[in-house]
C-alpha cells in the first residue's frame, strides 16, 4: 500500500514538474521555417531609418517578438539602442511601443523583446516597426528570408524587400506538445533507471 502511495506521489510531483516547464514564451515563425539558415539575407539599418514588417498573429494573445539580428564591430551592444512599435493594422492604434539595447544578443540566436500583453490577438494583422535609434560603433543587420508573402510585407526606408523578416511573435503560455515531451523524457528516465537498478541488482 505505501508501495502504491509513493508511485502516486512521485507521478503527481512529475506531472507538477513537467506542468510548469510547459509555461513557455511560445514562438510562432512568421516566415517560411523550411527556408534554409544559409538562404537568409539580411539589411543593414542605418540610424533613424524605419523597418515595417506586417504579419497576422496566430495566437490568443501576444508578449513579445523575437528576431534574428547581428551586432557587427559593436564595441558594446549595451549602447546600442533600437526603438520598436507595435500597430494594430485595422485601427492604426499603437498596442505596444518601447526601447530596447542589444546587450543580449548573439549571433546565431534569436534576439527577444518583450512588452505588456497584447490580447485578443488572434487573426488579426499587425505592423512591426523598428529602427536603430544608437549605435556609437558598428552596425545593426536584420534578416530575412527571400520571397513574397501577402500577408507579411517587408519595408525597408520606403521601399519594398522581396522577403519576410526572421520573426517570431511570442506568446507566454502552456504548451501541450512540451509538457507530453517532457513526460515522455520523465518516464525514459525512470525506465533507464529501474533497468540499470535491475542489471546491477
């Protein structure tokens, strides 16, 4: 009986355990994730000009983007400062807005800013705009994948780019498909053991 309680027990923990891993900032790509990395092309953005990337969010709601960006002969990232906006298209309303550095970034990963939800984001089209408001030393790139998309349309200081920046929007919530992961990594774990308890036994 105790046996039975403690299997109860620990399977409870495990289930807690793998619960709160699965609260995650969900990333959901707006560009064609099977472009290959070596496709990518990039703009360098000069201080004060603008970048406009649309895209429709395929969420309940929204906490922040990420994006691939390079840093390049930075001296120090932390003085480097970009502002970014957040439209709503339909009503042109504002729904976040901010400045960020890029003390955080680093080549290869995706570069997050995070801002106060947005909800009731679901299906709705919005504009993404940025621009290097700072930059003392270097230069700033940001990436993008080749190709049109009706529904996600890339601006570069007026002009149209031929290709969908490397962006993705996040969304701070659970995710079924990490917590079934991280249960099935749970119970390969407990089976490796027993078996390696069992072998030397």
């Amino acid at each position: 009986m105790k046996s039975k309680i403690k299997v109860i027990v620990i399977g409870l923990i495990i289930l807690c355990l793998a619960g709160v891993y699965a609260i995650i900032d969900k990333a959901v790509s707006i560009y064609d994730t099977s472009c290959d990395t070596s496709a990518f092309q990039s703009i360098t953005l000069e201080q004060g000009k603008k970048l406009e990337q649309s895209f429709v969010c395929k969420e309940n709601h929204m906490d922040g983007i990420s994006l691939k960006v390079a840093a390049d002969g930075v001296l120090d990232k932390s003085q480097v400062i970009m502002a970014y906006k957040i439209i709503e298209k339909d009503s042109k309303e504002v729904v976040a807005q901010g400045k960020t550095d890029l003390k955080k970034v680093r080549n290869g990963k995706f570069f997050k800013i995070k801002f106060d939800r947005i909800d009731t984001t679901k299906d709705k089209k919005y504009m993404l705009e940025m621009s290097v408001q700072e930059c003392p030393t270097g230069s700033i790139r940001v990436f993008y994948t080749p190709g049109s998309n009706e529904n996600a349309t890339l601006i570069y200081a007026g002009q149209t780019i031929e290709g969908v920046g490397v962006i993705r929007s996040l969304t701070h919530r659970f995710d079924l498909e990490t917590f079934i992961v991280t249960l099935c990594f749970a119970a390969y774990i407990i089976l490796f053991m027993r078996w390696l308890y069992k072998l030397f036994e």
